[in-house]
C-alpha cells in the first residue's frame, strides 16, 4: 500500500481460499454453523478492512482543498489585522496565534496526506503479529 500497487481488483488469494474452504465445509451441528458464520463474518471483515486500507492509500488532499485552506488562513490573517491594527502589541500576538495554528494545521493534513508512507507512517506491524508462525515461515520461502 505504501508502494501504491495494491488494487481492489485482485484480493488476496490466501483470504478467498479460507472463505472458499470455510463455505464448502458441510457443517454437522449447531456449533459448527456458528463456527461457520464466525469464520466467514471474520474472513469478510478482513476482506472489508483491506479495501478500505487500499481506498485510504490512493485518497489524497488535491490542490483545491490546500487553496482553499491557505486562502481561508489568508482571509482570516488579513481580517484580524484589520481589527487590531489600532494596538500593534495585540495584532502581533493574534497574527502569530492564528498562523501558528495554522501552520500545525497545514503540517498534520500533510503528514496524514499519505497515512502508509513517511515518519508516522501506518506500518504493517500490527497486522504481521496476528500472523500464524507457520504462515510465516512458508511465505520466507
């Protein structure tokens, strides 16, 4: 994802083959259809949670919303200068306020422009931890 070349197109193949074995096992009882559902509600939301990753990796913050929020910042910048300008030590302070807030604004939309990528990236750590051992050591392979 962080490499932009996970698609919606092709899901994982190890996740359909679960769900495809999981719905062609004939259950015996009760426990076992709940079993069933379990594991295909499971396998679904995992299926769901990858969509949504990859629709999150590609979403990013285009040029008209920037304009927008440095214009917005501009307007308002100018308009708190317009009604301090009388006490020069009160419009320094309310300009540096606001521009500060601004700046941290425009730093944290930029660093979450791209969540899978950069310093506080979104890794796959947590995901690699729920991993069986096993299935670890045949995808080494």
């Amino acid at each position: 994802m962080a490499e932009q070349r996970a698609t919606l197109t092709t899901p994982p193949a190890a996740l359909i083959e679960a769900l495809q074995r999981v719905l062609a096992f004939a259950p015996a009882n009760d426990g076992q259809r709940t079993a069933q559902r379990e594991i295909t509600t499971a396998l679904q939301n995992a299926l769901d949670a990858r969509r949504q990753r990859i629709v999150i990796s590609q979403s990013t913050v285009n040029s008209v919303k920037w304009s927008g929020l440095l214009l917005a910042a501009l307007v308002t910048l100018i308009a708190i200068a317009m009604v301090h300008c009388d006490n020069r030590l009160t419009c320094a302070i309310a300009l540096t306020l606001f521009a500060t807030s601004v700046a941290l604004s425009v730093f944290l939309i930029a660093a979450h422009n791209r969540p899978f990528t950069g310093q506080i990236s979104v890794g796959p750590e947590l995901l690699k931890q729920v991993i069986p051992s096993d299935v670890k050591a045949g995808s080494d392979h």
